[in-house]
C-alpha cells in the first residue's frame, strides 16, 4: 500500500474485502507531519468523489504529537457508495499546495443483490478484531516458536490438568494444544480422577508415551476436582504452575507470554491472562479483557479465572487447593495467594491466552450448568472475608455466579450531603426533595453551598429549607470554582463522611447512601462512587477511565442498563482509578489528608479525578458500587459556560494539566484494557488494540505509520 513519508495516518476501523451492503463508512485520521494543515480528505470509486466529515476530535494524537496543531482535530468519516461486484477505494488527502494524495487503496466487492437477512453490523465486531489483531498466522507460528526457543534460562511451568471421564474429542484437543505451544519450557502433569471409561485411561497413556514432558497419575477413586488438581500438583517440578481445564485450551503463545512476565517481573506470585470463549463449532465469542488486579471486582467475581499461573512453592506453602471449594477452587486459590502477598506480586497480561469451550455441562455456559459452583464461590468469598476479619452482613449470590458483598453498618456515622448551586431552582428542588424522600440513612444533615444564586425563586426555596430546618445554607461568593465551594463546606462540617453531591441528581433507592457510607468507612477504600443513568435510563457513570477521549471518559456510557459486556462489569461492586463527583461519598478526614480538592488547577473540571488519584496515590482504592442507583442530568447547570471561549479555553487547559500530572493513569489505567477503545466511552473494542508486536503487523485496511509504530507502538 502507498504510504506518505509526510502524512500520518490511518484507517482505524478495518475495511473487509468482502462487503454485505453497497454502502460503508470510513473511519480514520490524518495530518501532515510538515506541520501545514490538510485541505480536505475524500474518498474515490472510479468517477464518483465522496467528502469526508472532518475536524474530528483525536486527543490522544494531540497529546502524542504537540507541534502538529491538526492532530488533536485530525479524525474523518466518509460516508461511501460503492457499485456491485469488484472495485477499489482510494482515499486522499489534499495538501496545502492543493496537490491530493493517495493515503489508501481499498480493494472491496460488494454484493450483486444484498440480502436483507445478510445485513451486518459495521464490522466493529468480535470476529472482525479476531480476524485482524489476534490471529496467528502460519509465519506468526514460526517466529513465536523461535522466540520461546530463545529462552533458554525462563522458568519451566507445570500445566495441571485433572480430567474425569472428558470426550474423547476434547481430551485430544486439549493436550494438543499443550504440545503446541511455542514455549518449549514445559510440563504437562495429567491426574486422571478415576475416569469410567477406558478410552480416557488410553489416550492418556498413549500421548504420556509420546512425549516425556507429559506426566501422568491415575487415581484409584474419584475425589472430584479438588483432589484431582492436587494429585496433579503433586507431580510438578516447575517453579510456576498453570491450571488447565480438561475440555478448554491453550493458546499457542500462552506459555510463552507467560514466560516473558515472569522473567520481567521474578517477584511475580500469580500473572492471569485475558480469556473468551469457544463453541463446538470453533468459533471464538464473548472476550473478557479484564483490568488489572482489581480487589472488589475479586470479591464479586473470579475476574483471575483463565489462565492463572501460579509461584509453585507459594501454592504448596498455602496447602494447594482447598477442599470443599470445587466449582471455585481457583477463585480460592487467588484470595489466598493475595491474602499471602498482596496486590503488587500479583499481574496481568492483557491478552486473550485462554479459550473456555462452551459445552453441554461447561461453566462457560453459565453456572446453570454446575449449579454447585455458584455456592462454592460464594463461600470461598465468605472465608476470606472471615479469615481477613472484615465485617459483612451478608454475601448475596446475583445472576452469572457473581456476589454482592453487603458490609455491615451497625453504628452509621454521621454524613454531610455537600450541594454546590447557583440558580436553576427546577433542577436543585428535584435533587433536595429527592435525597430528603429517599434516604432511610439515620445521620445525615443537608449542606448547601450557595454561589451568587440570584433568581428569586432559588432564593425563596433556600430560605425556605433554611426555615424548615430541612438544609443548611453555606454563602460562597465569587467566579464558580467547583472545587473551592466544596472544600469550604468540608472545612466547615464536623460529620465523619461527606457525600458531595451535584444539584441536578435525582436519587432511586432509599438505602443508597447505606450502602455507600458502607464501603467508604472501611479503611483501605477512599472515594466511593455509584451508578448513574441519563434520564432516558442509558448508563451516564459507572466508573472512570483516565486518558479515554484525551483525560477521562465514563465506563460503559451510554450503554444499556442490562448490558453484560466485559465480564459483565457493569453490575459488580469494583475498583476504579477514579469515580465522579457528581455523587461521591468519603471520610472527612481522607479528604482532607490529601488536600481536598484543587481549588488552582482544577477550578470546574477534573477535581473530582484528580481528587481520586491522589487518594490512590496515597493507598486507598477508589470503589464504584452499582448497588447505589440515580439519575444524572449532567453539568444541566453549567452547560452554557462550558460553550463560551473562555469555557472551551479553560476545559482545554484542565486537560493538558490532567494529562501533565497524572500521565501514567493516562497512558494505561490499570481498571482499563489495552484491547478496549480509548475514543469511544462504550467499552467497544479497539481498531486497532493499544499493544503492538505481531498482531498490528497483520492489520488489513489499515495503514497506521511505521514513524507510529516505531515511536509509540499502536494506537
């Protein structure tokens, strides 16, 4: 494919040669590295010409290239009719002299009749970013294996495999995928559970004679899968294990990715892998690309899961798998292992290594299908929350095997709900009367900070609560400064916990602020933050993401509530980098330990997520709680400051500041996934994932530049 030696750029969203519509969309982004603005871009099919939509916002290009004013606007759509059978795409950008030149050329076919039933998405889905980013070629093969044959000082990993009475089919396959690996450094270490049939007994024996990296134990009775996993630890010599279930497989760099992390990182205790699934039919669905270790996720899920690799001697230390915990034995396993060395000897390697096959009685349909495997889980949950001496009033099994962990509250301290206002009446009543309703906490007293309110209706309500008793008014005078109205009602109350709470929330549930206060006055947890809708029910907030959009986006926003993507993340009570403020619930004194909120840099935006980082930064875990329910119409007050000059100027100068400060959050939030996009706050999938090597070489449609490759690896 032609490439500019002067204009970056690149298809984001992959072109599939074949078509099921006559009709597409270009998605991609240029500017011209010689610092001259681009004249326009379009696209051409033979004789027709079609105009890009440009100027589209790329921060992170931006950020990535400062002394190229075009790249923060560098994104464009082209909207392409192309005729029926074989053609080829050209797209161009013209440059300052007026000269147009050729970026790309797209070979397509596009149907002779497009069937309506043929239809598809705009292929931005799971199979397309299989197809392009993670599929293994045949010289992809050779160079890994020669890779993994390099490594002649990695570890040795024992792969544990228990087996009882596995088709045949899968069995085979399962060991198959074991002998190929492209890490030669292993050991398979087979305990067969007293299978009935004689065949399992067989293959076994016939692939241990194959190959002497493969042991192999038969067990005289059946003890399920605890004992079974044992017997299988038993025969390891590695100094890591790997658990293998018997119908699922490898992928052909598992081990070879897990060598590397353990050889760059030698204090390692446990490194997991991101994981999806695989029918009968071969075909790979449902990816879980999981943050990195995420202790509330933990307890509400085994987001460890497949494939966990674990320091052998610490495994043994820790007595191996626990009996009475089948069904969640390696949930277990990974609660204890943290218990034993907390979260910094604990990684993630942020690349599907695992397939889960999705068979009749497989967990990977569902816990339906093992029914005592939600019960186990939810008791290994319960032990270590006992042997770890935390208060619970009950762990609550929810749908998909995953937990609500209900801490206990038995003497609520006192809270004090922060409003900072000014004017719009309709939008703060709602809030005051709604947290006045629909609150059952017994201590919590209504502050609210007035900032030069003057419509006589906003004062008439505020003396009037004044005069009910029902809230108390702070006076805080001067430009709006989010951050500065906050901190003086902070410095001024005396409750234990302060919730800041925007005026245009309109609360759900009456327990929210229960179950709020809950988590923030557990030790380790600083800032605690709940789920927020739009009023039209589509998800607003439900966690922070640092760097998406250039500085922070929402997790999920504008999702479905009943979406079940990324483990169904959604639901569960977590840890993120950072929450927002729009509803925020933390001890006083945490807040003040780490000075609040910026009340220089961070006037109107960002305080909250600069707030949330400097709690992290000092220790404490940031907690999104779903179990606290509201309705967000966000920044309803403000908006028409935020689109003056002055406002755009200032939003701009909090984002470069963000950035500047906190740049490693930016670069890799560790609640985030490389594989997931940093531009759209929907949690899709990236085009391409923001992790190079053999995968962004195998782009098809997409010409993202060496001088971007070499520099920064993929976008």
């Amino acid at each position: 494919m032609p490439e500019s030696p002067v204009v970056l750029h690149a298809i984001e969203f992959p072109v599939e040669r074949k078509l099921h519509s006559r009709k597409l969309t270009i998605h991609g982004w240029c500017f011209d590295l010689a610092g001259e603005f681009l004249k326009g871009v379009r696209a051409r099919v033979g004789e027709q010409s079609f105009t890009a939509r440009r100027k589209r916002p790329r921060p992170y290009l931006g950020y990535r290239y400062p002394n190229h004013p075009e790249a923060a606007l560098s994104g464009f759509l082209i909207d392409v009719e192309v005729p029926r059978g074989r053609s080829v795409i050209q797209v161009e950008c013209k440059r300052s002299d007026g000269k147009w030149l050729l970026m790309e050329e797209l070979p397509v076919t596009a149907p002779w009749i497009a069937w309506p039933w043929k239809q598809k998405d705009s292929g931005q889905d799971y199979a397309t970013w299989v197809h392009h980013y993670d599929t293994i070629h045949a010289e992809d093969l050779v160079k890994l294996r020669q890779e993994g044959a390099a490594l002649t000082d990695g570890p040795l990993i024992s792969v544990l495999l228990p087996v009882y009475n596995t088709p045949l089919r899968w069995l085979k396959r399962v060991i198959e995928t074991v002998l190929g690996q492209a890490y030669p450094q292993w050991e398979l270490c087979i305990a067969d559970d007293a299978s009935p049939d004689p065949q399992v007994r067989k293959t076994i024996e016939n692939y241990a004679a194959s190959d002497p990296r493969i042991k192999v134990v038969f067990r005289p009775s059946n003890g399920h899968i605890v004992a079974a996993t044992n017997s299988a630890l038993e025969l390891a010599t590695g100094s890591f294990v790997a658990l293998l279930d018997h119908d699922d497989e490898l992928r052909p760099h598992a081990l070879l990715e897990m060598a590397r992390e353990i050889m760059a990182k030698p204090e390692a205790a446990l490194i997991y892998s991101d994981e999806d699934h695989l029918d009968e039919a071969g075909v790979r669905y449902d990816p879980y690309f999981k943050p990195d270790f995420n202790y509330d996720l933990l307890l509400s899920q085994n987001c460890v899961c497949h494939l966990g690799v674990y320091r052998t001697d610490l495994v043994r230390e820790l007595g191996g798998f626990r009996a009475g915990t089948e069904g969640a034995q390696d949930w277990d396993l990974a609660l204890r292992v943290f218990e034993a060395v907390g979260r910094n000897r604990i990684h993630h390697v942020p690349r599907i290594l695992y397939h889960w096959r999705s068979i009749e009685g497989s967990t990977a349909r569902g816990v339906s299908e093992k029914s005592y495997a939600s019960s186990a889980g939810k008791r290994v949950v319960e032990d270590h929350l006992a042997r770890t001496n935390q208060a619970v009033e009950e762990v609550e099994e929810l749908k998909q095997g995953h937990l609500r962990v209900r801490r206990s509250l038995s003497d609520p301290p006192p809270v004090a709900i922060i409003i900072p206002t000014r004017n719009f009446r309709h939008l703060l009543e709602v809030a005051v009367e709604s947290v006045l309703a629909r609150t059952d906490y017994p201590h919590f007293r209504l502050v609210i900070v007035d900032n030069d309110s003057n419509e006589e209706s906003t004062l008439e309500y505020l003396a009037g609560l004044q005069a009910q008793d029902k809230a108390e008014v702070i006076r805080v005078p001067g430009p709006f400064n989010y951050s500065l109205l906050n901190n003086q009602a902070v410095a001024a109350c005396t409750e234990q916990v302060v919730c800041l709470l925007n005026n245009d929330i309109e609360i759900h549930e009456r327990d929210w602020l229960r179950e709020m206060v809950s988590q923030a006055v557990r030790p380790d947890v600083g800032a605690v933050g709940t789920k927020l809708y739009y009023p039209d029910g589509r998800i607003q907030h439900a966690g922070v993401i640092l760097g998406m959009g250039g500085a922070a986006g929402h997790f999920l926003k504008g999702c479905d509530s009943s979406n079940q993507s990324h483990g169904g993340r959604l639901h569960l009570c977590q840890n993120f980098s950072a929450v927002t403020a729009a509803c925020l619930v933390v001890e006083r004194r945490k807040y003040l330990e780490v000075g609040g909120l910026d009340e220089g840099d961070f006037k109107v935006a960002f305080n909250d997520i600069d707030f949330c980082l400097k709690l992290d930064d000092a220790g404490y875990r940031n907690v999104y709680t779903p179990f606290a329910e509201m309705s967000h119409h966000e920044s309803a007050s403000r908006g028409a400051d935020e689109r003056t000059d002055a406002g755009k100027a200032r939003a701009t100068r909090e984002t470069m500041l963000l950035r500047q400060k906190w740049q490693p959050y930016c670069e890799a939030d560790p609640a985030f996934n490389v594989n997931l996009s940093m531009v759209h706050e929907d949690g899709s999938l990236g085009f391409p994932p923001r992790i190079g090597e053999w995968q962004t070489r195998r782009q098809q449609g997409s010409s993202l530049s060496s001088v971007l490759r070499e520099e920064s690896g993929a976008v």
